[in-house]
C-alpha cells in the first residue's frame, strides 16, 4: 500500500468517481475535492468504507455564500478526519441559491444533524432526508438567513448611529 499523500488520495478518488469530481486542489496541505452536488452521499460513504482511507470522522459541516458565482452561490463544505491516517480531507460541493438543496449526511454522521440545522439557519441550504430541519439559533419567525452576504449588517432605521460620530 503506497503512503497515503493528498496526491495518492486524489488520484484514488478520481479514478472512482471520474466526471463527478470537478476540481481538486491543496490548501494549507488539505486536499479540497469539489464534487457534484448530488453525489455527496456516495462519495463520502466510499471515504468511509474504504479500508485505506478510513474518513470515519466529521470534523466540520459549514457553509459559504459566494454571491458572484451565478447558478453555484452557495457551498457547502465537509471536513473529513481519518484518525487511522492522521489525515484530513475537505470536500466541496455548490448549488443554487434559488432552490439550494442538498442530500443529508446525517445516516453517516450523526453529528451532521446540528451542523445541518445551523448551516440552513444562516445560509438558507436545505437539507433533504434531515430529520429535523429547523432553525436553531435564530428566531423562527426570520424570513431571511444572516450569512449571505445581501443581508444588512446594521439596522438602518437606529437613530443613535449618526454617521458624522464614527468618521463615516
């Protein structure tokens, strides 16, 4: 079995999964692998289940607004841990921010439940097959989610915030 490199895992993961991989790239020595959107759940169970790789771990479930990226805005990004290897690995996928839906990872992680709920708390990304997906630290009645980047950072109708008194 050869050492398990961010190449070696890259060139494995290729190999398996061809066309759905769409990017592959390293960032402060972790593999990022963009993949498609709906194949999130059969690409990272083989992380799983693979006797070498062993990503038994979810370290992290976030997401990302990207308001350029017209028809990909939102991103949402697993950080994956194999403690076996002492290695990580960060997978990628975007969708829209009209219809953001993506498939779960709550039947491989139970983890993923609360960083789901957060993650379609601020940014808006719903969750398909989550078992119960609602907000989790805003208030119910917001119609809007927080993290994208369109939402207003101050309230504009504070009389005390004079602009003449913060050098604006």
């Amino acid at each position: 079995m050869p050492s398990l490199t961010n190449e070696f895992i890259a060139s494995a993961i290729t190999a398996r999964f061809g066309n759905r991989i769409l990017d592959v790239s390293h960032a402060e020595d972790i593999l990022t692998v963009t993949i498609e959107a709906n194949s999130n759940i059969e690409i990272i169970q083989s992380l799983i289940a693979d006797k070498h790789l062993q990503f038994h771990f979810l370290t992290d479930l976030c997401g990302l607004h990207y308001p350029d990226r017209k028809g990909s805005e939102l991103a949402v990004v697993y950080l994956l841990h194999s403690f076996v290897n002492n290695i990580r690995i960060r997978i990628k996928i975007f969708t829209d921010a009209e219809t953001p839906v993506v498939k779960s990872l709550t039947p491989l992680f139970q983890a993923a439940n609360w960083m789901e709920r957060e993650t379609f708390d601020f940014f808006g990304i719903r969750f398909e097959g989550h078992p119960n997906l609602k907000r989790i630290l805003n208030m119910d009645e917001m119609t809007d989610f927080p993290l994208r980047k369109h939402f207003p950072l101050e309230d504009p109708t504070r009389e005390d915030k004079n602009d003449k008194y913060f050098g604006r």
